[in-house]
C-alpha cells in the first residue's frame, strides 16, 4: 500500500538536511540545465557511475535487472541495482543523501514528496510532458509549483466482486445494498471494506463534495473533511452499517482479505497491492470501478504514483537524469507493465490493447479517472489518527457525523499547528 509518512519522519528529514546543510547543493537547478526536449539532449558526465534504489522482485527489482544492461549499453553508464522498498526509501535518503551515500536515482511513492522536497533532497523534472499523463500522476509528482518526479506508475482502490456470486459488476450503490440485503446471512457477506481506514472511506466523502486540503490538495488552511459535502458522505458511510453488521476492528485488511479469498464476500473495495494474494488463492474475481453514490456521483478515490527521483546530492546530475528519463519512456514503461503488471499513469499506454483488454487493469484504470492524487504535503500526516478515530465513532457507535467531523478536523489543525512549531 501507498506509504502514509507521519509527522514525525518529514521532521526527522528536515532535521537531517539542515544538519547536513553544509553538503547540500547550492540549487538543484544549478546543476542540471532545464532542457525542453527532454532526455536526447542531455550527456552524461564523464566516468558516470549510478546507483539506483526500488523495491525487489515484482515490484521493481525483477524489471530493473532486466533492462538497466540496456541503459549501460547505449549510455555507456554502469548502474548498480539496490532493493529498497519504496516505503523505506523516504528515511534512508534523508539520512544517506546528505552523506552522500544515497542512491542517484530512487523509486518513491508520491505521498512522500513534500518531505523530500522540504528537505532540499530532490531535483525538479524539468522535462515532464504533463498532457501525455492522468492527472493525477501530475498532481502526485507536482509541490510547491514545480514537477519533482518521473512517475512510473499509478495505483488506487477498485471494487473486487466474486463472480460465483455476480456475473456483472453494480453500476450503482443502490444495487449493492440490495444485493447485500438479500445475500447476507451464515457468515457471508454482500459486501466490505475497512470501516475505520481513511485511504478508503474518503472516496464517499469526497464523492459528495468533500477534500483534505483545498487547492488540489496544496492548501494546508483550507481543510474540507467537515464541509456539508463530507457530512452527506459521512451520513451515507454511516447507513452502510446497515448491510455490514460488524465492529470495524474486525474489519481490517487481513480479516477482510481472508474473507473474500474463502468465499464469504461478494464485493470488497480493495487496491491492487492484495491482487496477487487473490490471483494465488484461485477466487474467480474481477474487478471493476466504485458504484455510483446515491448522489449519482462517483466516489473520488486517493490514488498513489510512483516515480523516480533524481537525488540532489548525486555527483553525476545530468547521468542520473538521463536514467530516469529513460526508464520513464512510454516503451520502458510499457515494458515494466507486462512484465511486473504495475499500471502505467500514460494516457496512450492506458489506452493500449495489451492495458484496456485484461479486464483487471480496466476495472483500476476505470476508477483512476475518477481518483485524485493523495496529497503530498508534510501536513497531510496529520490527518490519519483524528479521520480514523471520527470513522470508527460513526461506525460502531452510530455517532451523529457533523459532530465527529468537526472533532476530527479540529484536532487536524491542532497537530498542524504544532508542525509550525
């Protein structure tokens, strides 16, 4: 799942950098010359040797030794190859970057960029074609006004449906609580999702018109969760108890995974980290975009991008610049995507038979026009604790949503304001 940094690692990166401030670069501009055309006109430096950072396996690793000889070859650059996992990457630069012992190039979810980009730890992209993306790999890879990544790929939650039990997926929300009601009994359940997780519920909020942070999330003042949008979807959230009879702290993600792989969930609202668990159990699933909300509107879910980020310490800028062009080109995408299945954020790859035909991708990449970037900045660790905490008053005890909303927010800007501090 997409990494949710907490307040404590982006101060613990902004310490990191100022105590390095001596070896911090005088402008990560200064060292790369912004170039329109992007990565054909850029020359390695002489003798360039990189490094760079992503997860093992299938999440990265596998794919990387596959085509960083490539690179090598046409560049003449030696890359070396370190598993990291992405969630790991954001305190291991901030520590290993200023000492000039971090990677050139390194694979890191979005929601750590305004920690990374606070701590003077990246270059800007300046070469990024934004019309070719979704937005929200835009908006993911943007802070402060300038674009930061080279986003790699783009992921959000979908609805999983047990096709023993539903031939077609449910256009509406209307159709999967009458499904439910009906289905529900001897220990199965019509439908489930984690109850007190904000990644998740915040879909039916923002489908009724509420936000995290105003200004496409950049606006840490302006704080929508309790405006009369998130209540609506607070209230609608709250009437779901109805046809889910169960406490949310026996709705957690291991639970409810194990549940829909035995058998005893039709439709479960999950991401596609949990897609290979349920392609190894053998379920016969599909998976399609969220149902309409009773407002007609689709849920808005978060969507998370992952990019590659050119380290502001690394002594070959221009090499390691060309690195991630490179692996960020539609061909090398689209590679990655057939080989490790990561869902590429190119609106033309998308596009393309080999994504829009396995009904799988289609289900995510249907939910992702209607996703927006979870927001990037250091401000938004505040919010899990105070959302989850108001999510499972409502839940369990039925308390009234204004209410809980308003607490919730209110202890937002109280940790925000301790952030300034």
């Amino acid at each position: 799942m997409v990494l949710l940094l907490s307040v404590g690692m982006i101060a613990g990166m902004t310490a990191c950098s100022k105590a390095n401030n001596e070896n911090k670069p005088a402008s990560p501009s200064a060292s790369v010359s912004p170039s329109a055309s992007g990565s054909s006109v850029l020359e390695p430096e002489p003798g360039a040797e990189l490094t760079i950072w992503d997860s093992e396996g299938n999440d990265g690793g596998l794919w990387l030794k596959k085509v960083l000889p490539g690179f090598t070859e046409k560049y003449g650059v030696k890359v070396t190859y370190e598993p990291v996992a992405v969630d790991d990457v954001p305190s291991k630069i901030a520590t290993e970057g200023p000492a000039k012992l971090g990677a050139d190039v390194f694979n890191a979810v979005h929601d750590a960029l305004g920690g990374l980009v606070s701590a003077g730890l990246v270059y800007p992209n300046d070469t990024l074609k934004a019309d070719d993306l979704v937005l929200p790999a835009v908006q993911g890879t943007a802070y402060g006004g300038k674009q930061y990544g080279y986003p790699v790929a783009i992921e959000t939650a979908g609805l999983y449906y047990n096709k023993d039990y539903v031939k077609e997926p449910p256009k509406t929300f209307d159709e999967v609580i009458s499904f439910a009601k009906e289905f529900n009994g001897k220990g199965k359940y019509g439908f489930m999702m984690e109850t007190s997780n904000f990644y998740f519920v915040n879909s039916l909020l923002s489908g009724y018109g509420g936000y995290v942070f105003g200004k496409d999330g950049t606006d840490k003042d302006d704080i929508g969760l309790n405006n009369e949008g998130a209540v609506q979807g607070a209230e609608f959230f709250r009437s779901l108890k109805s046809i889910l009879p169960v406490n949310a702290s026996d709705l957690k993600e291991d639970i409810k995974k194990g549940l829909f792989i035995e058998g005893k969930v039709a439709y479960n609202i999950d991401g596609p980290w949990n897609l290979q668990g349920y392609k190894d159990s053998k379920i016969n699933f599909g998976v399609a975009p969220l149902p309409l909300l009773p407002n007609g509107k689709p849920p808005v879910t978060f969507s998370g991008v992952r990019a590659f980020y050119v380290n502001s310490y690394t002594p070959y800028p221009k090499a390691a610049k060309l690195l991630a062009s490179y692996l960020t080109s539609e061909e090398m995408l689209m590679d990655r995507y057939l080989t490790i299945g990561q869902i590429p954020p190119y609106k033309e790859l998308l596009a393309k038979p080999e994504v829009s035909g396995d009904p799988i991708t289609a289900g995510f990449a249907a939910q992702i026009e209607n996703s927006i970037a979870m927001p990037s900045i250091p401000q938004m660790g505040a919010i899990w604790e105070p959302a989850a905490s108001a999510l499972e008053e409502i839940w369990n005890k039925g308390s009234d949503p204004k209410t809980q909303l308003d607490r919730a927010v209110k202890s937002i800007k109280d940790a925000i304001a301790l952030q300034k501090k």
